[in-house]
C-alpha cells in the first residue's frame, strides 16, 4: 500500500491521548483533522457526526495534545476557529493500558471486525433468500473437513448457493478460513499476490459506486492452548 505522506509521525506517549487514538469512535472525529485545518462543522459533516458530539471530541483532542488551535476562518458575523492534527500519529504499545500487542490490534480494528462480521450476515441472508441458513459441519473419517455457515444444503445440488454468490446475479460477498500448509516461498508469494490483488481494486471513486468492506490477511499459524505446532 501507498501511504499519502512519508512524513515522520508524531509519536504518541500521553496515555490520555493513546486511549483515545485506541476508540474508533474518538479517531473517527479526529479523521477529518489529520493534516489539514478544518473548522468543527465541516469536520462534523464530514465525520457524519452530529455538531455537538465533535465539539466534544474537539475539547477531548485539545486537552491531551492531539489537536491545536490552527487560525480563523472569516466569514460573515463571527469567524471560524479551525482545528488541525498532525498529518501522521504513532501510539506506542508501551504507552497503551492494554497488557498484550494481541489486545492493542484488537482494540484497533474491532470495530472493522464487527462491521465485517454484520455486512458478510447480511448479505448471506439476502443471498439465501427464503432458504433457511445455518451451520454445515461435514466430516469424514479424517474427521472436520469442512464447516461453513449457509443456507440448508440441497442434496441434489450441494454446491448451488455458493455457485450463486459467485454468479452475476449473486451479491458481491465471500467468506473463506482455512489452514494452507505451504513452504516460505509459496507463503511469500500468497502475501504478495494478496497485497496486490487489494491494489488492483482499490479506487478514489466515490460517487456513483456501492462500499465494499474487504480484509484481506495471511499470517503463520499459532496453535491454540492446548494444540501441538505443526
């Protein structure tokens, strides 16, 4: 990925600050902040927030240091106070209240986890229709191979809601976990392709075009408590 700016983050340490960086709540009012000076009803537009909450969020940032006072702008009557943050910010882990760097990543994108988990079961449910959706377990005599949630199966056709899903007329949705054993080149080059496969998609278009929620992840496996490594 491409990042915007290759300017030097500003390096977070007040644990005020880190705890607010740690709520998508909070770092959704800051977004619109980030490197330019905007004053607090643009920034609410722009955030889809209400005035009075990002003013709120505004008095938050102000008093742990995330944002400065940046000017005003005139307009007829009173001026604007605009509002700026720094184009790049770092939180250490060191200066989060969270006890592992497993929990600073979960406390980071949660929230995305959640809106992911929501849109994947609402699309599922348009997909299926009028068929009922449940949990498919099937085994075999290596035991698990296979646990999917989707409509009930049709013995005739057990492939066929997928075959949908993947059809022009099939919402644009798609759900898959499992374990690949591969040697480190092979893994490197799934990483890759991931990596670039996020690339090729990704748009600056806005208008005219329906939000996707896409995670895109490939990491070695660490064995559960209790489960040997491979």
């Amino acid at each position: 990925m491409t990042l915007p700016s290759r300017q030097r983050p500003v390096v977070v340490t007040d644990p005020q600050a880190a705890a607010l960086l740690l709520d998508a709540r909070a770092v959704r009012a800051l977004g619109p902040f980030l490197g330019r000076a905007l004053n607090a009803q643009a920034a609410a537009r722009e955030a889809g927030l209400p005035i009075s909450t990002l003013q709120y969020r505004v008095r938050q940032f102000l008093a742990c240091g995330l944002l400065r006072r940046a000017g005003l702008q005139p307009r007829a009557g009173r001026a604007m106070t605009l509002y700026e943050a720094p184009g790049a910010l770092f939180v250490p882990f060191a200066s989060t209240p969270l006890v592992s760097d497993t929990l600073l990543s979960a406390a980071s994108f949660g929230r995305w986890q959640a809106r992911l988990t929501r849109s994947i079961g609402a699309a599922w449910v348009q997909a299926a229709g009028q068929r009922r959706i449940g949990l498919h377990l099937i085994g075999s005599e290596q035991g698990l191979i296979s646990r999917n949630v989707e409509p009930e199966p049709d013995p005739e056709a057990p492939n066929s809601f997928f075959e949908y899903l993947l059809s022009d007329q099939g919402p644009a949705v798609w759900d898959s976990w499992g374990v690949l054993s591969l040697p480190p080149d092979q893994a490197k080059a799934l990483q890759r392709d991931l990596a670039a496969l996020m690339g090729r998609y990704r748009s600056v278009e806005t208008e005219g075009v329906t939000p996707h929620i896409v995670r895109v992840a490939i990491a070695p496996l660490v064995p559960e408590d209790g489960e040997a490594e491979q």
